[in-house]
C-alpha cells in the first residue's frame, strides 16, 4: 500500500506529464507529426494506467 502510493502514483503522474510534454514539443516543432501523435496515444494509455493506480490507492488506503 504504502509503495504504491508513495511510490508508483508520483511515478506513473511524472511520467504521464513527461510524455505529454514530450509530444507538445515535437507537434511544435513541427517535425514529425507522426511521432507526436504517437507520443499522444502513449500518453492516453499511460494516463489510463495512472488512473487505475490512483483508484487502486484510494480504494486499500479507505480498506485499511
């Protein structure tokens, strides 16, 4: 519980904001609009992940 969140929430968030700053980058540079939108659907599915273990810390922190 407690490396879940204290550990992998920070994480999963940090890395979320990084791919999302990452494709912004790339789409403004206007470069390549197929790596940002690549980068884009990454993000998508990492924010789903750290969503997930949001949810799952909230749900042990109010079982135990």
């Amino acid at each position: 519980m407690t490396l879940l969140s204290q550990y992998l929430v920070p994480a999963s968030v940090a890395l979320v904001f990084l791919v999302l700053c990452a494709g912004l980058w790339t789409l403004l540079r206007g470069n390549n609009a197929n790596l940002s939108q690549t980068l884009m659907r990454w993000r998508v599915g990492l924010q789903f992940g750290a969503i997930v273990l949001i949810m799952l810390a909230v749900y042990f922190k109010r079982a135990a």
